[in-house]
C-alpha cells in the first residue's frame, strides 16, 4: 500500500500535516488559529493634487484653506 502525507490548510486554521496510506485520507479535524484577526478596518485617501486633461486639480481640506494667510492668487 501506498504512503504519503498530505497538508491541509485553510484561512483561520492551522495547518495539518497527515499521514495517509491508500485512497481514503479519512477524517480530518481542524483547529481553529488564535491568531485570526476579530475585525479589518481599510482605509484610503485621495490624493489633494492630481492630473487632469493635461493639467493639475488640487482639492485643499478645510485644514489646508485654514493654513493659508492670504488668497490674493486662488481662484475659485
């Protein structure tokens, strides 16, 4: 009879390493890994300046517009 090991994995279990001879693998219990994440938070952002029909487009934040100290050169 033939013998082989087989590795079995999954996302949010540990990896299982069985030795199997023949056909049937049989049952194969897994065990939950303590290190799985609870919760993902993705953030993202756009970028303030960004390229458009061969010019620049800057969206300032209300943080930016308040930094400012003169506007005599924007135009809205």
């Amino acid at each position: 009879m033939q013998q082989w090991k087989i590795k079995v994995t999954s996302v949010g279990y540990k990896t299982v390493w069985k030795d199997c001879a023949g056909e049937n693998a049989g049952v194969i219990k897994m065990m939950a890994d303590s290190k799985m994440l609870g919760e993902v938070v993705v953030k993202s952002s756009m970028p303030k300046t960004i390229l458009k029909n061969g010019g620049m487009t800057t969206s300032p934040d209300e943080k930016d517009l308040q930094q400012m100290t003169y506007l005599d050169n924007i135009s809205i």
